[in-house]
C-alpha cells in the first residue's frame, strides 16, 4: 500500500458510475493507456493498492478499458491469455454462441473453427474450453 500513490491515481483519474471504472485523465500512451510519471498508470495502480504482479505476467484489464486504473478491474495472468482475452473482442456474442454450438455438433475441430470465424485456433480452443465470456 502506498498512500501518496494512491492519492495520485484517484486525483488523476474519474470514476465511472455504471462501469466502475476509473478513468485516467492524465498522460496517455499513444495506443491508450494511463501514464503516471513515465509508467502504467494501471500498474502503478494496482500495486499501490496492494496487489502483486507475479513475475512473468502482464496486467489484463477486465473491463478492456485501456485508460482504466481501477485495481479492481485488473488481474495479472500470462501473455497468452491476455491476448486471447483481447482477440476474443473482436468475435460478437452471437459468434462465441455459434462457435460453441458448432463444437458441441461434433461435426466440427477446433482447427476448422479457427478457419471459418478467421480467429486463431488457440481462441477456439479458449472459447469451448469455458463455461461463460
Ligand atoms: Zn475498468
């Protein structure tokens, strides 16, 4: 925990009532993120807040709001599942849904999946392997 930090991050940033999130108002990196004083405002966040970021791993923003720093709306997991989480943004509802159903038929490999919806097989795999988005 580090007060002065956390001062500086809800100084800095605009809670988003229905969301929840705390939107960065100050620096910006060019694809989105919150800078505070050179670093990601969501790391500098998150740790201030007490949270650990294993060594390894990447900070996932699970609202997928880039500019976000509530530490609430942050896990850290591995690169992998990162960029299956943001790959998977850009499948509609209706296209997990069909491509869960596919699956489910038999009539259809995850390969062929990955094909026909033009995604890496790995986000097929992602998809069928989980119970809900
Ligand atoms: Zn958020």
């Amino acid at each position: 925990m580090n007060a002065g930090l956390q001062r500086a991050i809800r100084g800095n940033s605009i809670p988003e009532p229905n969301s929840g999130c705390w939107l960065w108002e100050g620096g910006m990196t060019r694809d989105g993120y919150g800078l505070l004083s050179g670093a990601r405002a969501s790391i500098v966040s998150f740790t201030a807040f007490g949270g650990v970021i294993p060594s390894g791993l990447v900070l996932d923003h699970l609202c997928r709001v880039r500019c976000c720093v509530n530490p609430d709306h942050l896990e850290p997991v591995t690169v992998k599942v990162n960029t299956n989480r943001g790959l998977r943004t850009k499948l509609s509802d209706v296209q997990v849904a069909a491509i869960r159903e596919l699956y489910s038929t038999r009539h259809f490999t995850q390969f062929s999946l990955a094909r026909l919806f033009s995604v890496d097989q790995s986000l097929i795999s992602l998809i069928t392997s989980e119970k809900h988005r």
